[in-house]
C-alpha cells in the first residue's frame, strides 16, 4: 500500500470533509482517504497507480476544493 498527503483549500466544515472522503473511497485503487480539515491536509492510501493520485485530485477540484500533492510514496507494506 501506498501513502500520499496532499494539502487542500476550501473544506473546513465537516460536510466538506466527509464528501472529500466519501467520494474519494469511490475511486479504484483508493484504500482509505483521511481529511484533517484543521491543518488543510489530506492523507490518501491507494495501491500505487499514479492515476489515483491524478483522479483524486480531479474529484477535490469537482467538489470545489482545490488540492496538492504535498508527498507521496510507493512502497510496499
């Protein structure tokens, strides 16, 4: 499994929160999406394709919000 933090603007209410990580579990390859809408920050474990990361980003952006990959690793665990 892979780990991905991406830093994030314009979701601080839980609603935000909880549509970024419902609708990020939608997406194939997408483990587990974590949102700490405090700090702006976005944690995303996924099976290592880079598209995720690519649709992830593209599904923040639809929901208003903008998002960037702050780190990102592809290592087995």
């Amino acid at each position: 499994m892979s780990k991905a933090v991406f830093s994030f603007t314009g979701g601080h209410c839980s609603s935000c929160s909880y549509a970024i990580e419902r609708n990020g579990r939608k997406i194939k390859g997408v483990e587990e999406v974590y949102v700490d809408s405090a700090n702006g920050i976005i944690h995303l474990d996924y099976n290592g394709d880079e598209d995720v990361l690519e649709k992830f980003q593209e599904i923040t952006f639809i929901l208003g919000h903008g998002s960037e990959l702050v780190s990102g690793d592809s290592e087995e665990k």
